[in-house]
C-alpha cells in the first residue's frame, strides 16, 4: 500500500448554521488519483473549500500527516503544495496568461526557488496552447483555455496533492476528454489527484478510487471501475424512477 | 422582543429616571444629557442609513448644519418664528437631501461615503465664508423657542424638548420599520432579490437617506435654541465622523444603538479630557489618541458594536421568558384575475445571453402553460439559471424575445415584471437572515399593498398591514412552515428558507412562479409535501417553470421538461421520454467511450 | 492676472498636484488590496515631514519610541498567532524581526552626529522610522479585521487617524516645520522663474511613479499585489495570502506618504495636523480614477493641484469648497455611466 497523503476523519462543515458536510471520511494514498462525485448540491465544492482551508470545518483533516484545521493557512498549504484548480477558475483577469503562471509559482519563490522559467516550459509542454496565448489576457481565453490555464497555473506550484474542483464543468465532450487526459498524464508524472466531479462517467474511467457525495454526506465509495458499473450512482444522479430501464 | 415584560420594565425605569433628570441633576449633567440627545438624533438616522440601508454618510454634520443656520439666520435677521424656520430647515433639506442623494446613492458602497466627505466639507467651508451667515464669527442672539406662550430658555426645560423629540423619532422609526415600506427598506442590500419583488430600490434608498438627514436637520434646529448662537465648528467633517462613530460603535442594526453610542461617546470623551492631562501630565490630544485606540479594540471585538453585547448582557440578567405570538386574521387580499386553464402565460424565443465573448443561452424557445409545471433541467453549467434570470429581468437576454401575458418583457426591468405577475425563488437564498420568517415572506406582498413609510410611521397603515401579514401567514402555513412564522430565516434549516423563498413568491398572487432548485436541501418528506403543494398550485391555475436538480422530483411532478446542455436546447418532452433519452443520459453521465 | 502670475500659480498648481498624485496612487493601492479606505495616509506626509525636520536640527527622530512599541507589540501578537499555529520555529526570526531590530535602530541613531550628516542620509534616517509604522498599522489594527465590511474598516482607518494626530501633536508639538530645499536657488525657464526644489519635486515624483509602475509590472511582488487586487480568493488559492499583501501595500503607501512629506516641507509649512487635508486632496484624484485606474488617479490629482491654485488666486475663501465639490461633476458622471451596482453580500 502507497503512504496516505491526505486523510479526513469525521469532517463536517457549516454554512451559517446549516451543516452542508456530515462525518465525511476520504484517503488519498501517493500517486493515486482519487475522484469525490455526486449530483449538484451535493456539497462537493464545500469539502474541497474545506480541505483547502477557505472554510471553518470541524473533525481532523491530516496533509502529509500534519493536522491543518485551524493549524494551517492556506498559503501554508500552497507552500506544502497542496493546490486548489477551483471550480469558478479564479483566474486573473486582466493579467496575461504568462503573468498568471507565473504566479502560480509565487508560494514557491518565496522559498527561494527561481526556477520559473524553466517550470512554464513544462507547463507549456503539457499545455501548448497556452505557450500560443502566452501574451493574451487571460479574461479574453475561451472556456477549454480558461480551465488549461487555471491547471498550468496550479501546476507552476509543483503540486504534491492537486485537487481540481469540476474541471469538465461548462466544456464540450472533446475538451472534456483532453483535459482527463491531462490528468492521467500528471499523475504518471507523480502528482496525487483528487478529482472532483459531477460527470461521473468520465471522472470514474480516470480514477483509482471513487466517493459518491449524496446531501453532504459519502453514500457510496469503492474502486472506480466498480462504481463504473454500480446501479446506485446512477440512482443519485437522474432518480429511481428512470435508472432501472437505463441501467437495464 | 420575547422579553416584553422585563425589557418594558426597564424602558420605564430609563424614561422615568430620564424625566426626574433635569429636576436634581447638576446644571454639567443636564448640559451632557442634553448633547447626547441631540447627538443621539442624528446618529439614528446614520441607523436608518447605514445599520438598515447599508449606505455611509460622514456628512450629515452638514444637515445639522443646515438646519441650525437656516433658523440662526431667519429668525434673527427676518423674524421668523422658530417654528416656522423648522418647517423652512426640512423644506431646504429635503431638497439638498434629494440632490445630494441623486447624485451618490446610485454608486456603490464605497463611493459613497467619500462623497459625503466631499459635501461635508464643502458645506463646512460655505457656512464659514458666507458672510450673510456671519462667516466664521457666526450668528448671535437667536431667540429661545416659545411653546403656547411657554418660553423655554433654560437648558432645563430645554432638555423636555430633545428627549421628547428623540422619543418621538424613535418610537416613529420603530413603527417605520414595522412595516410593509419598513422592511423593503431592510432588505435593501439584497438589491437584486429586492427589485425582483416589484420594490424600487433607489427610492427606498433615497427616503432613507432623507429621513436621515431631517433628523440631522431637527437636531441642528434644537441645537441653534439650546445654544442660542451657531458657528461653523460644530459642523465641520470630524463632527460629521463623530456622528459615524457613535452609530456604529453604539451598534448600527438597533435603534436603541444610536442612543448608547452617542451616550457612550460623549461620556467617555468627557472623562478623557478630565482625566488624561492630569494623568499623564503632558499637553496633547490624548483623548484622541485613547478614543482612538479604544475604538479599534472595541471593533476588533465587537463589529456589531456594543448594543448587541449589552443586549446578550441583559438576556443572561433577565433571562427571557418565552411567549407566543399570533398573526391577527384579517380580509384576504384581493387577487388578480387567472388565465384560462392551458393558455399561454410564457413564451420564449430564441433568447441568447451573451457574457462578452461567451454565450451562455444560444436561441432558446420555451413555452408555458397556465396550470402546468415546466422543469429546466441539464448539467451544471448548461445555463439555466441565466435563462432565468433573462425571464425574470434580472440579467437581460441580449437577443431574442420573451412574451409574458401577451406582453413583451424581454425589455423590462424585474420591478416591472415583478408587477405584472411573475414572481421567482433564487438558487442562492436571498432572504434577509435577522427579519422573521413572516417578515421575509411579507416582503412578497409589497406591491398588494399601498400605506407609505409616514403613514406607518404614525401607525396608520395597521388594517393593511394585518391583511399582509395574514396573507403571509396563510401562505407560509400553505408551504408547511406554519410553526416557523415567528423564527428568524437565519436559524431555519436551508431548505426551509428555500421553502420560506416560494411562500414569498406566493404571497405577490403571481400568474407565473419560477423556481430555481426549489428542492435542493429537503429531506424525502419535505420533498414530498413540496411536490403535493405545486401539484396543488397547479390544480389553481397557477404556472410553474422550475430548474431542479433532484430528478425524482422533478419526473414525478413535471408536465413536460426541458433539458439543455452548453446553453443550448438538448431535448424536450414528456417526463418518460426525457429519462430514457440516450442523449440525455450522455449530457449527465458523460460519454461511454471504450 | 498677467502671464507670469499663471505661469507662477501653474507651477504650484503642478508640484501639489505632483504630490496629490503620489498620494493618490498609495489610496488606490490600498483600496484595492485591502478594501481600506485609508484615511490616515495623509498623515505619514506629516509625520515624514516633521520627522525630518527633527533630524535636520539634529535631534532623534521623535517616532522612533512610538516604532519600538508597536514593534513589540507586533512581536508579540505574531508570537501568539505562532504559536498558536504550532510554528514555534518561526518564534526567534519574528522577535528579531518587529522588536529587536528597531532597539538596533535606535541604538545605532543616537550614536550618530545627526546635524552633521549627510541631507540623504538624514532623509534615509527620517524615513526608516516612519514607514515601519505603515506594516505595523496594518498589523495591529487592520489585519485582525481583514475580512470585516469596507465600512468597518473604513471606521477602524479614522480611529486610526485620530490616533496619529493626537500622537503627532505629542511628537511635534503644534509649531509647524519646514526643512531646507534640496538645493537653493533656481532657473529662469523662458518666462518662468522655476525653483530647483520645484523641479526636485517634479522629478522626483514622476521618477517614484515610474518606479512603482516597474514594480507592478515586472517583480512578481509587484505582480501578486495586483493579483489580489483582480481576484482575492485566486491569489489566497496561490499562497498569496492577504496578510503578506496588506503589509507590503501599507509599507509602499508609509513611503510613498513620509517622502512626500519630506519633498514638500522645503516649499509649505507643514503641521501635525496638515496630512488630513493634503491626504483627502489625494482622494479627490483617486476618487476621479474611480479608486480602480492608476494614471486616471494621478492625472486626477494633478488637476486637483491645478484647480486649488488657480482658486486661491480668484476665490481663496472658497478655495476647498472648488476643490471639493469638484468631486461632484465627477460623481455624478459616474452614477450616469455606471450601471446597476449590487451591494449584495451572498451568505
């Protein structure tokens, strides 16, 4: 078994005084990409906030065996390399995309490292498009180029654990398919995963493991290629009345 | 609220100890007591302005300003009597007031109050350099204020006059508040939702913002008679600010707010500039440097400021006792005509939303049907809230044409929409978490409602206002939320507020109801009761077009859906065949490609 | 008025408004960032000016006890945070940093001849204990509240302000002071008489702009600054986090602020209560940038400076009203343009 790199046990979080993540428990082991789905308001993107530092939680999250809720910032994360691709991109609008890289590599140089440029040319590898566009400002880039960017901008970071929040979200199938590429090809570089996603389909034929996210809490998880073929993660998604006669 | 009993005890004692005041006090208290009221009058309409309407004025120093010099001046070089240069006062400031407020309220947040900085020292330095108005030497030998023959010289008999004014403000904004045009005003920052329910906000905003500087005006009046004589000093910009600060460190959301902090501030300035010099020994604005001080800690403490604390002080002294309200029965309200059962209420066509380059809606076409439940679904991202948002005028479509009730919307701003009978939930609940579940839901009903914010301040709107409240009452117990009419929406799970936000829209008697995931966050049974409420509707008459997420829901209760994907239509149809549709099931699942 | 009385009132209008711009420059940064309405900058122009004043006649710089407290302070409360976090690695560099050093500092500047130095060297000694305040403002008073409403913070930044002026009139007493020029004297520019310090003042100005304008274009500092300004959870999600961004913001605006003081003080008098006038001047141009445009701000506040001259000579009574309703116009155009703006606060 690889090492576990990130852990949670009894995770709960509140939004106001509504608790939107109940007793949540996931492990991402090295090198593994590991995939939370679930239907919209399932509370996916509040357990990455969480996970991320952005929102108070309660339970025990461990990062690389370090306690970090209410221990650490999440510029303390960044610097421990865990990285967040979040959902609505978050990019800098009105920055190019080469200035958005490079800050991407902002928690990293102020540990002393200086090896950006070389760094944006891997980034450029994976993504060349964006080595087109290295002058384009990033509020101008299409939605496929938006989510590349928001990608090799969390890659400058060198990611031990990346966690990308909806990447599909918005893209046409193609984009879709390019992007999970991608994702396989980082993970074979070494860079942990935890995928998050509502097109379950796509998010299992990548992953090792699979959470199914149902009102906040987990209500199913297992290998991703037994999900692939489990009645009830359709079930979450589009109903009871239809998923037999689909599934069929 | 709950604690009527003690807290009224209370109220008594202060009033009571207040009157006794002036008859045994040293001339020195009487003299502070005095200042605080008038201070007090103006830091609550900063309440009104800031606390309940969100805006920030570090001018209304001004308007205090206006009021005291338009009576210096009248009554001594025209020999006018002081009641009739107030009435001149609030005549001149209401028009300043308006002007001012055309200009900077439609600005956002922060704009605002540095444009009061702006018109704070203008005005300053006009009094200053006007010399009709006595120039920085000011006026003298204003005349005291003469009550039915009853002249009230002395700072004594004075003091009745500001704290009953005071009172008399407070009481008025309380039933203000408590009322229809009351809480449009305190749902203000929720502009969106606001102007969504038919309610103009930037009159709203304006009146508060008048209101506000009247009271500054009344204040600046009484000030002109106590002191009998007015200079620019006490006008000028840090006036302006001192007025802010004790709003907001006496606690800008209560009324009783304004009164702690002006009492707090002027207390503890008084006691700094006694004791600092004789403490420290040294000459410099050492009460300055500790009021400074002093406030930062107390925000970093309390952003609320100290009224709350008191408050929760209180609460642990007297420990409340709980009691049980009812809504008042009363008519029902009267209700605008149905559609016949199967016309069309709704017809879209080709609408596109265009963000810049990106197109979120790409010519889409929709109908609904009166008595029949429309549902939008398709994955995250599709676009369908932004549809929403171009039917309802929230974010107007680019292209295309929307009909509502025969009449072209695509146009027209949400008020006005909200007006001719459509009404929304939002996917995101926009209720306004301190106001009551009954409150919240009454906001629904504004536009069936005609009594203006004077006429409920003075309390004559109560048969209007029983009929709203037992309106939305009736709509809340409709939706199940019968036990919560008297809870705060912020104590209410999610999805009961989600509910909270379909008995609002209940309560304008819409023709056409959209909900946008109206199911999300509702246990099995509270789904269950919701979907037999729609069906309900349905059976009224009523259309529904809602986006929803939960596909039991909406198979089990849809008349025909609607799915899209990447802002485009994808299929419509019967429930069934939507469920069994491969493409459908692809858009939500993703491909199966092997 | 004749010629040469314009082209004299031009030139002042120019080298205030220099200054206006510089201190409009800071307000937008630190509004942007921070969403502070920074009330108080005004003041570090005051106190830079006075500091350097003192030092100038050869005495310590009177702020630098006023240095050392917060100093310890923020030592102290960075300790807390520290060890709190579980970081007590971090404990040594944070006393060394906040409280030791600016002891070292004082040591150091009472061994030193002040009257005698260098006119550089004294200005390097008057800025060194004034802009420490800037990041330790930001610590103590607005970091606790980062994420409070802009009103909040706008209230903490006037308490603020009356902290430092009633602790500036203890520093520098109520007599107002001015420092010698640069370099005396000056030059007949066609049909103008131009005073060196003028040019100095000018220069100086346009030069720091540039400089801040490298800054943000080039050095990934400058560059994360306008990172947080664009998209604050973006830069948080980057390890940028608002702490390191507030500090540095409040840092460049003490210095921006303090030299220019020290560049106007040869030309006005200055007092310990002179930064709030001048510090809302600056607003006035930032508020004609609309609080978000760099060289609208600045060009903004040249006007200011233009403006308030001319009026002086034609109106002088009514010289700060001119200056100030000119905010009006400018809002008022911005309310024509600006379209619907939500307040709205999604919780």
């Amino acid at each position: 078994m690889k090492p576990v790199i990130m852990e949670t046990s009894g995770l709960c979080v509140n939004y106001g005084r509504v608790e939107a993540i109940h007793n949540v428990n996931i492990r991402i082991r090295e090198g593994e990409i590991v995939t939370v789905i679930g239907p919209n308001g399932a509370g996916k993107t509040t357990l990455l906030s969480a996970l991320m530092g952005l929102l108070p939680a309660r339970g025990e999250v461990k990062y690389q065996g370090h306690s970090t809720l209410g221990a650490m910032s999440v510029d303390a994360l960044v610097a421990k390399g865990l990285v967040l691709v979040p959902e609505k991109r978050e990019l800098f609008g009105s920055m190019s995309v080469a200035d958005n890289l490079l800050l991407g590599a902002f928690a990293r140089h102020r540990r002393g490292d200086r090896d950006h440029a070389k760094t944006m040319d891997e980034v450029y590898a994976i993504f060349p498009r964006l080595a087109e566009r290295h002058k384009q400002e990033a509020g101008t880039l299409s939605g496929g180029e938006r989510q590349m960017l928001a990608m090799g901008r969390a890659l400058m970071a060198k990611p031990t654990l990346l966690m990308l929040d909806e990447p599909s979200l918005g893209l046409a199938p193609l984009i879709v398919k390019e992007i999970l590429r991608i994702v396989v090809q980082l993970k074979s570089m070494g860079v942990s995963i935890l995928l998050v996603e509502q097109n379950a389909r796509a998010a299992l034929q990548v992953a090792d493991y699979g959470y199914v996210l149902e009102n906040g809490s987990v209500a199913v998880e297992n290998e991703a290629k037994a999900l692939l073929h489990d009645p009830r993660v359709i079930e979450s998604y589009l109903g009871l009345g239809g998923s037999h006669s689909i599934a069929a | 609220m709950a604690a009527l009993l003690t807290s009224n005890r209370v109220l008594i004692a202060f009033l009571l100890g207040l009157a006794m005041l002036p008859l045994f006090a040293a001339q020195f208290t009487v003299t502070i007591v005095n200042y605080i009221g008038l201070y007090a009058l103006v830091a609550l309409g900063l309440v009104l302005l800031t606390g309940i309407g969100g805006l920030t004025s570090f001018g209304q120093a001004a308007f205090v300003g206006l009021g005291a010099y338009a009576t210096a001046y009248l009554t001594t070089r025209h020999g006018m009597s002081p009641w009739g240069t107030l009435i001149v006062g609030m005549v001149i400031t209401t028009a300043v007031s308006l002007a001012l407020g055309f200009i900077t309220l439609r600005l956002s947040g922060h704009f605002l109050p540095l444009g009061t900085i702006a018109w704070g020292i203008s005005l300053y330095f006009i009094f200053g350099n006007v010399q009709a108005l006595g120039g920085h030497g000011g006026i003298d030998g204003i005349p005291p204020v003469d009550l039915f023959g009853l002249e009230l010289g002395s700072s004594r008999a004075f003091f009745y006059v500001i704290w009953i004014t005071l009172l008399a403000a407070i009481i008025t904004t309380q039933n203000m508040l408590d009322s229809r045009e009351g809480r449009a005003m305190r749902c203000l920052r929720a502009m969106t939702m606001t102007e969504a329910m038919g309610i103009n906000t930037l009159r709203y905003r304006m009146v508060l913002f008048m209101i506000a500087a009247q009271f500054a005006c009344v204040s600046g009046w009484l000030y002109a008679h106590l002191q009998r004589f007015v200079n620019p000093t006490p006008f000028s910009l840090g006036q302006g600010i001192e007025y802010l600060f004790m709003a907001v460190l006496g606690g800008a959301s209560a009324v009783w707010g304004a009164v702690f902090g002006a009492t707090a501030v002027s207390f503890l300035k008084e006691w700094l500039q006694d004791w600092l010099p004789k403490l420290l020994g040294a000459t410099g604005n050492f009460e300055m440097v500790v009021f400074g001080l002093l406030t930062i800690v107390v925000l970093h403490r309390a952003r609320d400021g100290l009224w709350p604390i008191l408050l929760r002080v209180f609460a642990i002294v007297a420990p409340q006792r709980q009691q049980m309200r009812e809504v008042e029965p009363a008519l029902p309200l009267p209700r605008r005509d149905a559609p016949a059962p199967g016309s069309e209420v709704l017809r879209v066509i080709e609408v596109t939303k265009r963000f810049g380059g990106l197109v979120a809606n790409n010519k889409m076409n929709l109908t609904v049907r009166a008595g029949e439940v429309m549902a939008l679904i398709g994955p995250n991202g599709a676009g369908k809230s932004t549809l929403f948002n171009c039917i309802s005028g929230v974010n107007p479509a680019t292209e295309g044409e929307i009909r509502f009730m025969g009449k072209r919307i695509d146009q027209l701003g949400s008020r006005e929409i909200a007006k001719l009978g459509m009404s929304r939930s939002f996917q995101h609940v926009r209720l306004n978490q301190d106001m009551t579940v009954l409150e919240n839901a009454a906001i629904g009903a504004h536009l069936r409602g005609r009594k203006n914010f004077v006429q409920s301040a003075w309390r004559l709107d109560r048969e209007e206002e029983r009929r709203l409240l037992w309106e939305a009452a009736h709509q809340l117990q409709r939706c199940g939320l019968g036990e919560h009419l008297f809870d705060t929406c912020g104590s209410l799970p999610l999805g009961k507020q989600r509910i909270v936000e379909i008995a609002r829209a209940l309560c304008s008697d819409p023709t056409l109801l959209l909900l946008d995931e109206p199911a999300a966050g509702l246990r099995h049974l509270e789904k269950r009761a919701l979907a037999e409420l729609l069906a309900k509707l349905r059976g009224e008459g009523m259309a529904i077009l809602l986006v929803e997420h939960d596909m039991d829901f909406v198979m089990g209760l849809a008349d025909r859906v609607l799915v899209m994907e990447f802002g485009e239509y994808l299929a419509e149809g019967l429930p069934q065949e939507i469920q069994t549709n491969p493409k459908v099931l692809e858009a939500y699942l993703g491909g199966v490609d092997e | 008025m004749d010629a040469a009385v314009a082209l004299l009132l031009a030139q002042d209008g120019i080298t205030n408004g220099a200054i206006y711009a510089l201190l409009s420059l800071a307000l937008v940064l630190v509004f942007a960032v921070t969403r502070v309405i920074y009330i108080p900058q005004g003041e570090f122009v005051a106190y830079g000016a006075l500091s350097m004043a003192a030092v100038n006649a050869g005495f310590l710089p009177p702020t630098m006890w006023l240095v050392v407290t917060l100093g310890i302070a923020v030592a102290i409360v960075d300790s807390v945070a520290a060890i709190r976090e579980g970081a007590k690695a971090r404990l040594p560099m944070v006393i060394f940093k906040n409280a030791v050093l600016p002891i070292l500092a004082v040591i150091v500047v009472r061994q030193l001849p002040l009257k005698d130095l260098a006119y550089v060297l004294q200005v390097l000694i008057a800025l060194a204990f004034v802009v420490p305040l800037g990041p330790q403002v930001y610590r103590l008073a607005f970091q606790p509240v980062a994420e409070a409403s802009v009103l909040l913070l706008l209230i903490v930044a006037v308490a603020v302000h009356f902290v430092m002026v009633g602790m500036g009139l203890y520093f520098f007493g109520a007599e107002g002071a001015r420092i010698p020029p640069f370099t005396d004297g000056g030059v007949t520019l066609g049909p103008a008489y131009v005073q060196y310090q003028t040019i100095w003042i000018v220069g100086i100005a346009a030069l720091l702009i540039a400089g801040l304008a490298l800054f943000f274009e080039h050095s990934i500092y400058g560059k994360a600054l306008r990172a947080t300004a664009i998209n604050r959870t973006g830069a948080r999600l980057m390890g940028i986090s608002a702490d390191l961004a507030g500090k540095l913001c409040f840092t460049l605006s003490a210095l921006v602020g303090a030299f220019s003081g020290i560049l106007i003080a040869p030309i006005t008098t200055i007092y310990y209560d002179t930064g709030f006038l001048v510090g809302l001047k600056g607003f006035v141009g930032a508020i004609i940038g609309g609080l978000v445009s760099y060289p609208l701000a600045a060009a903004g506040a040249v006007l200011v400076g233009l403006l308030e001259s001319y009026s002086s000579f034609y109106a002088s009574a009514y010289k700060e009203v001119i200056v100030f309703t000119l905010i009006i116009p400018v809002l008022l155009y911005q309310s024509l343009t600006t379209k619907h703006i939500d307040d709205e606060e999604d919780h």
